[in-house]
C-alpha cells in the first residue's frame, strides 16, 4: 500500500514508488526488443536471400523442360 504525501512532490513521489503496470511494461520492452531483433536479421539477410532467388531463377529459366 502506498502512504499519501502531502508535499509539493507527494504525487510525483507516489507515483514513483508505484508498481502497478510494472510486468506490462517488461512485457512491452521484452516484445519490442524481440520485434527490433526480427527486423535487424531480415535487414542483414534479405540481400542474400534475394541473390540466391536470383541465382536460382537464373539457372531454372535456362534449362530445358524434361531434364
């Protein structure tokens, strides 16, 4: 339970010691931590994957059907 202050601060200082919400915002960093990785791997992979797409187009196109 939080004591009320009176003070000028008191609101701002309850607030403070308040740990309501604590586990939704760890949720929220964790989750957006996950999201920022994902991104960072399609960014650092995706030209290659696009390549070996390219490559392989490539190769296909110029074969003939049957083989």
């Amino acid at each position: 339970m939080i004591q009320q202050n009176t003070g000028k601060l008191g609101g701002f200082r309850d607030w403070l010691r308040d740990e309501a919400g604590n586990t939704t915002v760890d949720w929220v960093v964790l989750l957006s931590g996950i999201v920022g990785m994902t991104f960072a791997v399609m960014v650092a992979i995706g030209g290659g994957v696009e390549t070996f797409g390219d490559n392989a187009e490539a190769e296909l196109t110029q074969r003939d059907v049957g083989y």
